[in-house]
C-alpha cells in the first residue's frame, strides 16, 4: 500500500480489500506497530501484520539465536545460530521481504521495569510477547493513559421467496423504493429479529398504507468498546469461553498462568522440565484459587516448550486484533482469551521424563510438550497435501518446524497444485515473493519449506487431484499414506479427495476460510463424517428472465454483463474455431450450402465472418449498434409490451417490485460511462479514427455487410488466408480479473453499470464488480494463518497418541468428545469449537449395519459372472442385490430391457477392466423389507478380479 499517495496497490491487496474495506485499508497505512519478542509468537504476528499492509513495525528483542528457536522461528536458520546473530537481527530483513510497502525498523535496547516508555507515543499499537507480567502492567498503564489511548489488544418486514434477511436483533436498517408506505424511505428503523425470514421495525400504525415493494440496507452503526486496565483485570477476568465443553477452563488457565508468572518472579526462571518439585511449588501457588492439578502439573513441565501450530492459531487471533485496533473494523475480542491443546499432553503422562528432556537440537521447544518417541513418530509420517495456496503455505510452515517427514526417518510430505504464483496471492502465502510470481506454487513452496528445516523431504507435483490423474494418486498411493490435507478452495476437488480418503480409509484435515471467518474439520475413519456427509445448500442461480429483462439488484446487471462478455469473446470465437477445425475448406463449404445441404453452425460462422471488424472505425460502428441495442431498444420493446400501468389478472401493476421498469438511454458522447479511458489493447486509434466521433452518433450511415455476396467474398478470402497461412483466426479470451491491461473488467464493469442506470440501480464501483464477476473469496493473512494453526492444534488433540503421530501408530483412539471442530470468525466476537458429528450407521436389515467407512469385499475370478458376484453378495452378507451399478454405467437393473441376459455374462467382460486394475467399486441396492419401498443403497462392495485381489 502505497502509505505516502494513499494509494492501494489492487493487484497485491484486492482479496483483502474486500475484507476490510478501502476506509480500513488506509487507516493501516497509516499506523505504526511496536511489536516485542521474537519468539514463535512473535513472528507469526510480525509476518501476518506485515503481509495485511500497516505503514510500520518495529520488532524489539534482545535475545541472540539458539537451536531453541529452530523449532519455533521459521524466520530463524541455522547459520544464525552458528554466527550467533540477534534474532531480531535474524528476522527482520526476511519479515520486511514479505511486503515492500511495510516499512521494518529494528530495536535491541532492554525494555524492562526502569525502562522510559516515552518512546511508545508514536506507534498506534503496541503488542508484547515473552514478556513478564510486570512489564505487561506498566505499558499497559502508560497505553491506557495516552489521549487518544494506544489501543491493545410493530410493524413486520417479510423478505420475499422465503429469502433470509441476515440480521440481529439491535441492528438498524434503512429503507427505500417502498411504494405506499412512503415515510419509511430514507429513514433508520432498529430491527427486532422476529424469525430468519421477517423482522419487526416498531410502531407503523400512523404511516400511510403499504403498497409494495421495497429494500432495506443494513446500517453499520459505530460502537464504543472500553476495556479495563490489566490490573483491573487480573482479579476479576472477562474471559471468553471457546469450547463449551470445558467451561471451567478459562478461568483455570487464567489462575495457572498468574501462578507461573508469581513463580518466574521468585526463582528467576521457568519450572524446569520434568521437575516434580516446581510441579509442586506451582501448585501451592494456586491454592488461594481452586485450580485443577492436573493441569498446573501439565504447565510446568511444559512452560519451556513451543507447540508451532498452537502459536500460529494465537499469532493469527493476535494479529487480527491488531488490526482491529488499528482501524476500528470489526468488534474486538473481550477481553482475555486462553486456547489449550491439553489433550496433547495428557496421554503422555506415563512416559519418562527423560522423554521431554532437550537434546540440542531444533526440535528441543516441541519435544517439551509431546516427548522424544512422539517426535520420531512425526519425522515418519507420509502426508499428501493438496494445494499450495495461503493455507498450504501456513500448513508447510508448521510441517517444517514440527518436523513431519524426514528424510533420514523415511518420512515425506507430498504437496502438489497446478497453478502458478500471481501477484495477488503474495498478499497472504507468505512462502512466496514478487520474483516467484508466474512459477508455479508447489515446487516455490516446497524450496522454501527446505530452507525453514532442510531435513524436510517434499516431493512437489503439479497435478490436479481428480480422475484424470488416478494413474499417478491410485489406490496404492493413498494407502500408502498417513494423512491427507486438504489445502482447496474448490468444494468438487474436496468432495473427490474426501471420496478417495473414504475409499482407503485414509485420515483428512480440512480446513477453508472466506474473508474474517474459518473454519477446520477433522475426518477420522471409522469415527467421524467425512466431508461429503453434508452439503452447503445449492448456490440459487438468477432466473434467466430476471437476467434478460427483469433486473433487481447489482449482482444481476454484472452477471448479464458477464454473459455479454462470454458470449462476444468466449463462445462465439469457440464455436467458429471449432467449426474450421471440422471444415478446413471454405470453399467446399460454400458449395455444399448452395447445393442445399445444411452445415451445423454454418450460419453462425458466415454471419460473424462477413461482420468482422478489419478497421478501428468498424470497432466504433460495431459498439454504437450494440449500445442502440442493450441500453435503448431493449427498454422500449420491453415498455412498448408492458406499460407502465399494465396490471395483471389479479388488478395489481405489473411493474413493481422486485420488478423494476426499465428507462431508455440516450446516446450521449459526454457522458463519462459511454465514453471513458478504457484501455484498448488490439485496436489502436489514429488521428483519423479519433476525428470520426459524428459517426458514432448516427449508426444508420454504417453500414456492415450481409448480402450474400459479400458473404461469398468474405468466405473466399478466409479460405485464401489459410492457405497463405496469415491466420484470420478467432482465439477466445478466457476472463481475467487481474489483469488491468487487458480490459476485460472494464468491458463488465461499463455494461453492468449502464444496465443498471436503466434499470435504477445503484452501480457497483469497479472493485465490487470485480469481486462479483470474478467470484472471488474475501481472503486476509491473519484468518489463515490462525485456522492452519488450528487444524494442525486442533488435529493433535482428536485421537491421543495414535492423533499425535497423525495416525501413524493406528492406535485406539480417545473418548469421542476429543474430536473437535473448529469455528473461528474474527469479524465477530465468535470463537468456538464443536464436536464432529460421529458416523452414523445404516441399518438395511437385522443385526446387518454399515456406516460410510465400511467396504464389503468380493473376490472373483476370470469366469466369474454376474450372477456369481449377485450369489456371493447374498451368501457373505445376507443380503437380496437388486441393482448393480459401476460409476455412472448401470450393469444390472432388473427393469432395464436385456438386462436379465447380462446375468451370464463375465465381470471381466461388463467392467472391461485395464490391464493393471485390480478391483473396482460397485454401487450395490438390496431388496426392501415391504413391497412399495424403496430399494436400499448398501455400502460400496469393493469386486477383486482375482482370488488373491493381485493383478489378474
């Protein structure tokens, strides 16, 4: 963000912008932040404020660079700690990497009980990590007193077609277009949330009678949020309670970290690890206050330690909060928030204490918390992580310092995605940098995944997941791994990888965000759902009628746009470059269509052939009859139909709402949305073409050619620019968002814009459109860097240890309260944690059950028949088939005419197998239990084509 001008880069910060807004993004840029301690938690912070576009940060510390921080630090490399470098000396010029509009200073000076903190005037926000609690209550002090403060961290409305209004109770609407009820226009009436379809808005009995219609815009009404000082505080906290099913821990926590504190304060260091006498000695701290034992014990032996993904979730909540102060959107946390991830620990228990002992190495932080067996199990797992975009970054980060799959452990993280870096997307991947943009994100990512821990093994591809590539992700690749991560934001890609981790009984972390809101989901075979066992309702489609002529809103006007787009630059040009693929002589067409032979598309082509525009004034021509066509006829024809006054059989008019009657647009050369600067890039105008404005104002003087004739010519000359190989072809433009150049958006954003001063609208400024048309999802750095965290924390505390190792011991798992899934929404006050939904089993007949997890098996042979497979399914499981179905081919319906005669027939022979197949999954129905019932669906039967399930 370009601080100075005030000018925000789009290309960098367009997903962000729509999250924030512009007011919000310039208020960042103009604040300074002090951020302290260089620790895990401090770089997460320093890198997602940096990345978000604040004008500066200064990163205080004054601790050098130990192995310690290996494990923690992915900003720190080894070489740093072998020159025994400062970390903020270490981390600043690779945090000021990450946006090069974010001015990075540094400090070492102390910052303790006799520091001058004059010097914090300056900055807007200030955030301390590792810092005693005295400290914290001094600047806390000193923020809380500086002017401005420093901040740290009735009548009934029915929505129509059912549709949900998306308010709260306290909120306050404005209202406008009400026909009758004219008062209620332009006014603020606070809404009284009376179900998800309908409101209330208070007394309306003396206003004039309602008629129809009407639209209601959502008022943000500032609120003043006062936080009481940390002194205030300590005794009596406002705690927030993210998971509901340990109410009493918050408050525990907040009594075991005060403790903690008390005794740093005493013996001048942490509780060492392992040490059953400052186990003790913490807890006698707490006895004024009930705290659980097992949890100060728990908090002693791990106080020295770094759990990564659990910083990252806290650095992520962290960061969003400095935002929030910063710019004043969105409502802040209130006002103490503690996450625990004790179910890491607990089953640890009863190893040695030697296991959590450090060994000199980067992994010393981690091996405090989970111990040195869970640490080998780590370095062996196999991971295939699909997709290497903001999410994928954080999710690799988090590998790399947890240290999941070493080279020399025989461990691996596949990634793969086939997309390449663009500019936008450095905005929130941290792993990359403006000279990777245009290469492509798995193998960027995985080099700089090496250079946070280089004994990391990743094997980086640039596939797509999905049928096309089951050769390379088959079967055996799948089983051959510990876990699966999904790291998408396409909901198909996510329902196939889920299918195939259900298929092979393979473990899946999802997780996905949209703007301030995120969310993570743990899917563990033989327990939970998986990720296709609920749907998001379908996405409603716009009528095609309300697209065509009966416009409401501003998302309807950018779709049609969007259409117009498709339609000119996309679809027309495909089909005439697919008809010449199939018709390489224009001649032999001409003559088979004057022998009276029909061509399919031969019309279409010829017409946009002879119409072709070869001068830059046939350009003009061609956009001033296409305006006289969109925005004047169209009205006209549609008020000539339909007038004003026309009612329909019921006697109410026809135009109202959402209907709105359509005003015809005079063509005006001085009006700045028929003629504006759009760049365009193929045709350039000479002086000539630039005089020929009085052309464009009477389209009836041009003429294109359509006689037939000309149509003839126009054929000929194709069919010799073929042969002469100068190309008159027609390439279609795939629409893209980001490219300014290529006026695509300028194209969507002035026809949707005309449209909708036809139709009354309220236009949408060039960044909403772009939102719109290019569907893009609200994306900040700050949400994903705290749901990887989470989906990693959150992951470590599902299945004990068996979770800990991400299944690799395959272990029993924990009692199923412990599998959890996590909501986090940092637009609101909202940070919560569920529990997934345990996998519900069918019951097709007595004592016969199956959840979506289970695979019958039947093993055949060459000979092996339809009806052998049908007899073995009934004699193995008890079961009548009915109906056998493979992918979307149908082999056995029993209503199907013929067949009946495909009983005798091989499963070789009505599969038709490859070479190297060997079993396919059948969808298989069984008889009901009643006549007049449904057949019903039993779980996939897995057919091996062999006795052994080998090759056959």
């Amino acid at each position: 963000m370009a601080a100075d001008l005030m000018e925000i880069d789009d290309s960098l910060y367009s997903r962000q912008r729509y999250v924030l807004g512009d007011s919000a993004m310039h208020q960042m840029a103009q604040s300074s932040v002090f951020l302290s301690g260089m620790g895990g938690l401090g770089v997460e912070i320093a890198k997602n404020i940096v990345l978000a576009g604040v004008k500066a940060v200064t990163l205080h510390d004054t601790k050098q660079c130990e192995t310690w921080d290996l494990g923690s630090n992915f900003f720190i490399h080894k070489e740093d700690v072998v020159s025994q470098r400062r970390r903020v000396e270490a981390v600043s010029p690779r945090v000021a990497e990450l946006n090069p509009y974010v001015h990075v200073d540094t400090c070492s000076s102390a910052l303790d009980d006799n520091t001058d903190l004059s010097f914090l005037r300056k900055y807007q926000c200030v955030i301390l990590t590792e810092a005693r609690l005295s400290l914290q209550k001094r600047v806390n002090e000193f923020c809380h007193s500086q002017q401005p403060p420093i901040r740290d961290s009735p009548g009934v409305v029915t929505c129509m077609d059912n549709q949900p209004h998306g308010l709260q109770t306290g909120q306050s609407v404005v209202f406008r277009e009400v026909s009758g009820m004219m008062e209620l226009n332009s006014t603020a009436r606070q809404v009284s949330v009376l179900s998800p379809h309908s409101f209330a808005i208070g007394d309306t009995s003396q206003l004039q009678p309602y008629a129809h219609g009407g639209f209601f815009v959502l008022v943000k009404t500032p609120k003043t949020y006062k936080f009481e000082t940390m002194e205030q505080q300590l005794c009596d906290p406002q705690v927030l309670t993210p998971d509901f099913s340990k109410p009493e821990a918050p408050l525990q926590i907040h009594a075991a970290m005060l403790a903690l504190d008390t005794f740093q304060e005493q013996h001048s260091r942490l509780p060492n690890i392992g040490c059953l006498q400052d186990a003790e000695a913490l807890l006698k701290l707490t006895e004024e206050t009930p705290v659980n034992t097992e949890l100060v014990r728990c908090l002693s032996r791990t106080a020295r330690g770094t759990l990564p993904p659990l910083a990252a979730a806290v650095g992520g909540v962290a960061s969003q909060e400095v935002l929030k102060a910063i710019t004043g959107k969105f409502a802040p946390l209130q006002q103490w928030l503690y996450l625990d991830a004790i179910e890491v620990v607990r089953p640890l228990q009863s190893l040695s204490a030697e296991d959590f002992f450090p060994r000199g190495d980067r992994y010393d932080g981690l091996r405090a918390c989970i111990g040195e067996s869970m640490c080998l199990e780590l370095h062996k797992l196999r991971v295939f992580m699909v997709g290497c975009g903001a999410i994928g970054c954080e999710m690799l980060k988090n590998f790399a310092l947890l240290g999941v799959g070493l080279t020399k452990s025989s461990g691996e993280v596949c990634i793969t995605d086939p997309d390449l870096i663009e500019k936008s997307n450095l905005n929130r991947q941290f792993l990359f940098r403006p000279h990777h943009i245009q290469k492509p994100k798995s193998t960027t990512a995985a080099e700089a995944t090496h250079d946070i821990n280089p004994d990391l093994q990743v094997d980086a591809h640039l596939n797509k997941v999905c049928p096309a590539t089951e050769n390379i992700y088959s079967d055996s690749f799948f089983t051959s791994l510990n876990l699966v991560v999904t790291a998408l934001d396409n909901v198909e890609a996510r329902r196939y990888v889920d299918s195939r981790c259900v298929s092979n009984q393979r473990p899946l972390l999802d997780s996905g965000t949209m703007g301030t809101k995120g969310h993570t989901e743990i899917i563990v075979p033989n327990l939970t759902e998986s990720y296709n066992s609920h749907r998001d309702p379908p996405e409603e489609e716009i009528p095609f009628c309300t697209l065509k002529s009966f416009p409401s809103v501003i998302e309807h006007t950018i779709q049609w746009a969007r259409d117009k787009f498709e339609n000119a630059f996309v679809h027309k040009p495909s089909m005439y470059s697919s008809f010449w693929q199939t018709h390489s002589s224009a001649e032999v067409v001409l003559q088979r269509m004057q022998a009276g032979e029909s061509l399919e598309g031969s019309f279409q082509v010829i017409k946009l052939l002879s119409r072709r525009p070869s001068q830059w004034e046939q350009c003009v021509t061609i956009a001033r009859l296409k305006f006289e066509k969109y925005f004047k006829r169209k009205a006209l024809q549609l008020l000539h139909s339909f007038p004003l006054d026309t009612r329909l059989k019921d006697g109410s008019l026809f135009w109202q709402s959402p209907k709105r009657p359509p005003a015809p647009i005079d063509f005006d050369l001085n009006d700045s949305l028929i003629l504006s600067d759009v760049k365009i890039p193929e045709y350039k105008p000479s002086e000539k073409c630039i005089e020929t404005d009085e052309t464009a104002k009477k389209p009836d003087q041009m003429k294109m050619p359509v006689s037939s004739e000309e149509e003839r010519e126009a054929i000929i000359q194709l069919e010799q620019a073929i042969a002469t190989d100068r190309g008159l072809q027609m390439t279609p433009l795939q629409f893209e968002k980001d490219d300014d150049s290529n006026g695509h958006l300028d194209f969507v954003t002035s026809a949707s814009s005309l449209r909708a001063r036809m139709y009354s609208i309220e236009p949408a400024d060039r960044l909403k459109t772009k939102r719109i048309a290019g569907k893009i999802i609200p994306a900040i750095a700050t949400a994903t860097a705290a749901v990887a965290g989470l989906v990693r924390t959150s992951h470590l505390t599902k299945k004990s240890i068996a979770l800990l190792t991400f299944f690799a011991l395959q272990m029993s798992p924990v009692p199923y309260p412990h599998h959890r899934t996590l909501l986090l929404m940092h637009r609101f006050d909202i940070f919560t944690m569920q529990y997934s939904n345990r996998s519900m089993a069918s019951f097709p007949r007595n004592n016969i059950y199956f959840s979506i997890w289970d695979c019958w098996t039947i093993f055949g042979h060459e000979d092996f028949t339809l009806s052998d497979f049908m007899n073995a399914v009934r004699e193995k499981y008890g079961i009548e088939p009915t109906m056998v179905v493979h992918g979307v081919k149908m082999l056995y319906v029993p209503v199907m005419p013929g067949h009946s005669k495909r009983l005798k027939l091989t499963m070789q022979k009505l599969i038709k197998p490859s070479v190297d197949r060997r079993y396919v999954d059948l969808t298989v129905s069984f008889a009901p239990e009643a006549d007049g019932d449904e057949d019903l669906p039993g779980p996939p039967v897995r057919y091996y084509f062999s006795p052994d399930g080998e090759t056959p």
